[in-house]
C-alpha cells in the first residue's frame, strides 16, 4: 500500500510539473532550453550540448503520449496499481534513454540527481498523514 501511494504521489508531482513545464518558454532558463519536468530535476547542473538537447527533447516528445495514455486511463476508473506500476515502468525506461545520452561525468551528477529526488520522495511520503 506504501508503495502505490508512493508511485501516486510521484505521478501527480510528474504530471503537475510537466503541465507548468510546457506552458513556460523554453529558452526562460537562461538561454538553455529546458526539457520537460520529467527528467528536468535529474539533468540539473548538467549542461548539455545542442545535440543532447535535441535528443532528449525526442526522447520525451517519444515517451509523452505513453504517458499520458496512462494518465487517462487512470482518470477513466482504470486499475490504478496496475496503471502505475506501468507508469513506473515507463518513468524508468525514460530516465535510462536520457542517461545513456549523456557523458560518464554527466551520468555522475544524473546519478546524484536521481538519489536526491528519490529522497525527497521518501522524506515526503514519511512526512505524509495516514489515511483513516
């Protein structure tokens, strides 16, 4: 049960973010194009070139009508574990294509980026008030 509100609260976050993401202009963060909340807090100071830029735009403009398919489905009454575990899933193949993109420096400082939001994660799943 800790884990599927887990997987909730990290699929609403995803696509709170991602939603805020899109409507802002790309070039706003200093002149670097900014790629969508999804992989955006793991690519933190990481700077890429052009061409990983690009890349990884394809990679989520690949990745973005998966999801939002599981998002619907959900909205739609559909099995909610089930659905995201799928989402998990899919979050994960993300995240390895975006990696492999990148140089080993690079993968270092995703690494870090990675651990760090999976504990912001737990750190706010423990902060979090059980349900009656």
């Amino acid at each position: 049960m800790k884990g599927i509100r887990t997987i909730a609260l990290g699929l609403a976050l995803l696509a709170g973010a991602t939603a805020v993401a899109q409507a802002q202009d790309p070039q706003a963060q200093g002149g670097q194009r900014r790629v969508g909340m999804g992989v955006a807090p793991l690519l933190e100071g990481i700077t890429l070139t052009a061409e990983q830029q690009t890349k990884v735009d394809s990679i989520q403009k690949a990745f973005q009508p998966k999801s939002q398919a599981l998002r619907e489905e959900m909205q739609a009454g559909g099995d909610r574990a089930q659905l995201m575990q799928k989402m998990q899933t899919l979050n994960g193949e993300l995240r390895t294509a975006v990696k492999a993109l990148l140089t080993a420096e690079q993968q270092a400082t995703f690494d870090k980026n990675v651990e760090a939001m999976e504990a912001r994660r737990r750190q706010m799943m423990q902060n979090r008030p059980s349900p009656q």
